[in-house]
C-alpha cells in the first residue's frame, strides 16, 4: 500500500479485528501477516489514506485507526459491507 497523503480535513474512524473467543493470533507479526490481504485489497486502498494499528497484548484483537479522505466518505460505508462479512465492525 502507498500511503497516500493525509489531510487535517480527513475523517478519522476506527473498526476492530477479533478473533472467536479464546482463540489468539500466535504472535504480534503473525497478527499482521493475518491482516496483510486487507490492507491489499483495492477496496481498502482505494478510500483509506492511512492507518495505524494497535493489537492487543493477548493477540486476541486489533484496533484499526484509519483515515479516509472526505470525499470518500460514502464509499467508506460501501467497503465496511464488504468488511462486516468478515469480521467485527465497530463505527
């Protein structure tokens, strides 16, 4: 992905990652890897200007901050359809 540049303008949301209960990612890098094919998605890089990423320190969750230009706003909520199927959405 390359980082696109981010304005004072750009919306900043957020959405989590989780896995079922009790279950972990094995590793801080392995919690990546496993997210690796989101940020990679067209869909993805299309409306998010950048992100930052917080995992939890049980690999159990991940917190996603991201920012989206405004005037992609309303593809943003397009993609989070296509994101729920997946995992756990939170606006």
């Amino acid at each position: 992905m390359v980082i696109k540049e981010i304005f004072t303008r750009d919306h900043l949301g957020r959405f989590f990652v989780m896995k079922q209960k009790g279950v972990k990612w094995s590793s801080y890098y392995k919690t990546i890897d496993a997210l690796r094919p989101l940020f990679h998605k067209s869909e993805f890089t299309e409306v998010i200007t950048g992100f930052y990423l917080n995992i939890s320190e049980d690999y159990d969750a991940v917190r996603i901050l991201y920012f989206v230009n405004e005037k992609k706003v309303k593809r943003l909520y397009q993609l989070s359809e296509i994101i729920s199927s997946k995992i756990i959405w939170s606006r």
